[in-house]
C-alpha cells in the first residue's frame, strides 16, 4: 500500500495535518491507538491574547487566519462554539492596564474598551469583567471523532500503536510493515519522548486537571476567566479549569488539585454546586513555550510537530500549513519554531 505520508498520531497536530493534506490532495494514513490523549481531553479554549498580561501572542492574526477557517467547515459545526471571554478584573489598577490594552493596535479586534459592571448577579465582579472578542471553544474530542470517523471511512485510519522498529528508512523511500511512504510526521504529544529520532526534544510533560461542575441558576452565557476558566456547557453545567503542575506521580486527578479548582470556583459565585466530572491530561510543553516543527538532521524525510501543550487549538492549523509546505521547501519553517533550535 502507498502514501504520501504517514501520521503517528491523532491529536490536534495529527488531524489539523489530515486537514491540510486534503486540501492538496496529498494521500496519507494515521496510526493512533484511539487512547485518551491531551487534545481529547483540553478545554479547547481559542484566544489569542495573554490574559494575565494583557498582550497578544505572536504572529497573532496569522495564526487566527489559519486556524479560524480549518474549525469553521460545515462538518464541525457541533464542535465550533464561537464565545467572547469575559476576563473578570480586579482592581482598579487592571481596569486602567485593560483599557491602555485595549487601544493598542494589536489588541483592539480582540479587547473591546468598555468595561462591563453587574453582568450576572450570580457572579463576583466588584471591578467588572473586559470582554475578549473573537475566541471560543472547540469540542475537541466531538471534532477528532467526526474527523476520525471519516478518515477510517475512506481507509486511512490504522487504530494502533507506531512500532519504531518496524521503520525502513532510505534516502526517498520509507517502508512501515506493508506501507511504502515518502514522509513520515511524529505528531505523538508527550509520546514523543519514547521516539528515537526526535527523544532529545525537550518536552515537558505539564499535567492538567479540571471539573465539570452542574450549577443551576447561574446563567453565564459566556466563558469567564478568573484564576481559572469558567466555559458554559449548558444544561447548568461548567467546564471549569485547568491546572498547570510540573511535577505529578501519575495521569489519574487529583484530590489536591480538585480541592484548588473548588476553591477558585466559589470565589467566584456563593451558589451551590455538584461535581459531575474530574479530569486530568498531559500537556507537551517546551521551556521557550514555542511548538516544535521540523525534519530530522539525518533522516530529511521523517518529521515532527509538537509542542502544543500551550494554545494547541490556535497553532496545530498554522504549523499544519507550514509542514505541508516544507514537504516541498523545507526551508519555509522559521528558525523559531524548527527542531534544528535543539
Ligand atoms: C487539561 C488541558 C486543558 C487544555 N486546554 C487548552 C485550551 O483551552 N486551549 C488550547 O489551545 N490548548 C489547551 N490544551 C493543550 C492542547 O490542546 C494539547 O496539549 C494539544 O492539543 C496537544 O496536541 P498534540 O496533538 O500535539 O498531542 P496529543 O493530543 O497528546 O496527541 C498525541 C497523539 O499521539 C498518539 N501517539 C503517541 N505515541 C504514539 C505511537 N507510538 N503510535 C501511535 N500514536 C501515538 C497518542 O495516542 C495521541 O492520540 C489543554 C491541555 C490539557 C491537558
């Protein structure tokens, strides 16, 4: 059997890569075991503007530009929840940092200047909240099963681990078990650090975990940041999350996190409520919190996408494009984000 290439992988970096192959009509085939796997399990909150700081992140209307359109198809559209964020402030101080943020070029399509008082009595809002425009979420796990589904409709899904060893690698032809292929692409999250070709990347497995809590009557219509997201579900019920930890014994939740997300829940709102749901995943980070693209320095024709554990929405369509596009020039991938910077 034949292919242009083979993805290890179907997080958001493998299926955004399915996307852009498509659309050139280049043939591929995905190998994941369909285990739980970070995207599955993020928030999947898109936004381009640090919250805390009140800037906006690289590049950052080019990569909206890119990633906006690839959750926009039609066959999304249960997944595509378009929402402004509501940032709660608070002081007097942030109220005066968002409206000098709010008037700065790059950051006025996304923060519009009014500050919003009494949103929902529900809520503690003493300072008022800054609404973010233009973000969202996406239902990642509903999108990668639409997307898989019809994948393995037209016979490219292969629903099992990659065996490293089982790669024959030649200068213009890869062969994997009865694959013959001209690319290979790791898109394999923190499993990449069991990859012998790219194991020297430094990700940094960083866990998260968050709630899904029922709380009737509170009526948030939109996403509210506070120290923690708050995405409305509907039904009554909230996503509320994540955490950010470095250091953790293993994937499963966690009391101690589950107890700090409570706390930051009923900061905001004296309701009552009921925990449905504790969830936790693995983030691959880098330290200069840039994702990863790129060729191997020996072998040209295998490669690899990672680093998405921060905004993986917003930057598995941008790197998606730029990898299709150094199939042919590899030269198109900037210094910043290629492998060759490890
Ligand atoms: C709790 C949490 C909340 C988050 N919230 C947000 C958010 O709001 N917004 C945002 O933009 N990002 C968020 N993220 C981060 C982000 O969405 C993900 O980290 C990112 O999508 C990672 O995508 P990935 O495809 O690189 O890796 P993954 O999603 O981990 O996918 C890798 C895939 O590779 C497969 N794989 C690994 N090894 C092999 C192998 N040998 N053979 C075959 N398959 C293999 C795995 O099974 C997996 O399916 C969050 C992450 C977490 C954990």
């Amino acid at each position: 059997m034949q292919r242009d290439v083979l993805i290890v992988g179907f997080g958001l970096a493998g299926w955004a890569l399915t996307d852009a192959l498509k659309k050139q009509n280049i043939s591929f085939v995905v190998f994941d075991p369909l285990k739980k796997s970070s995207s599955r399990t993020a928030t999947g909150i898109f936004n381009p503007v640090v919250l805390k700081r009140f800037r906006s992140i690289d590049s950052a209307n080019e990569i909206m530009d890119h990633a906006i359109p690839f959750y926009r198809q039609p066959k999304y559209k249960d997944a595509f929840h378009p929402l402004p964020i509501h940032r709660v402030l608070t002081s007097v101080s942030e109220q005066n940092d968002w409206a000098v943020a709010s008037d700065k070029a790059d950051l006025s399509c996304y923060l519009n200047p009014a500050i919003l008082n009494n949103i929902n009595s529900n809520i503690h809002t003493p300072f008022g909240v800054g609404v973010v425009e233009h973000t969202g979420w996406i239902d990642t796990n509903k999108l990668l099963t639409i997307a898989h589904q019809e994948i393995d409709q037209q016979g490219g899904f292969v629903a099992e681990s990659f065996n490293y060893d089982a790669l024959e690698i030649s200068a213009n032809t890869l062969r994997y078990k009865n694959w013959k292929i001209s690319h290979v692409v790791f898109a394999e999250g923190v499993g990449v650090l069991k990859n012998p070709w790219f194991s020297n990347l430094p990700i940094v497995p960083n866990k998260g975990e968050w709630l899904i809590i029922s709380c009737k009557g509170l009526g948030l219509k939109n996403t509210v940041k506070s120290s923690v997201f708050v995405v409305p579900l509907g039904n009554d019920l909230y996503r509320v999350g994540a955490t950010y930890a470095r250091e953790f014994e293993n994937t499963l939740p966690t009391e101690k996190a589950k107890t700090w997300l409570i706390t930051q829940f009923e900061k905001l709102t004296a309701l009552p409520f009921e925990i449905m749901y504790n969830g936790a995943g693995l983030r691959p980070t880098v330290p200069d919190r840039r994702p990863v693209v790129g060729s191997h320095a020996k072998h040209t024709n295998i490669w690899c996408v990672n680093g998405l554990g921060s905004r993986g929405v917003l930057w598995a369509p941008y790197l998606a494009v730029g990898l299709v596009g150094a199939f042919q020039n590899p030269q198109m991938i900037s210094p910043e984000l290629h492998v060759a910077r490890f």
